[in-house]
C-alpha cells in the first residue's frame, strides 16, 4: 500500500468534520482502482449515514422521553467508532469497525 492511499483514506474519514458524505462519495466513484481509499471511504459512508439516523431516531424519542436517554448514547457511540476509523485509517490495514463495519464491502 502506498503513502499516497494512506493519505487519501485519512483524508476522507477527516473531511467529515467540515462536509459530510461528500469527499468519502467523490473518492469512492472516483477512485475505484484504490481499494485501501475507497475501503475506509465506504467505513465513513457507513458510521455518518448510521450516526445521522440514529440521532433522528433519538429526536424523535423525546417525545416519549426516551430520546433523552438514547441521544448521548447514540453520540457516544458514534464518536467511539469515528476514532476507531481514525485509527483503523493509520495502521494502514483494513480493518472493520466493530458492528457497522461489515454492512458495506
């Protein structure tokens, strides 16, 4: 594996701090012949688009109250998972996260 696909995958998981989805996507279609970027690109489009339901559900829940217990939880676990992915992205192999990881090869 290449600097240049370290780089690349660190990049992408990073972006979506400031722009979800979007560079992950842009690598992912366009970058088809790295498989070490495109893995951990399609690891991100997981975690954010699981994180964002997840919180929808959690606002929805405040209604009944669950949410407020659900919320912090579904935060939590989320930023647990995105330092996995950041660190998963460093080791330079390709490794799942734990329970998502998987749902998209």
């Amino acid at each position: 594996m290449a600097n240049d696909s370290k780089m690349l995958a660190l990049i992408s998981v990073l972006s979506t701090l400031v722009i979800p989805l979007v560079v992950p996507l842009v690598i992912v279609f366009a970058k088809k012949d790295d498989a070490y970027a495109v893995y951990y690109s399609k690891q991100v489009i997981v975690l954010e688009v699981l994180a964002f339901v997840g919180m929808i559900i959690s606002a929805l829940l405040m209604i009944v109250l669950i949410g407020l217990i659900l919320l912090p939880i579904v935060g939590l676990a989320s930023l647990i998972l995105y330092v996995l992915l950041i660190i998963n992205t460093l080791s330079g192999t390709q490794k799942p996260l734990p329970l998502i990881g998987n749902l998209w090869k």
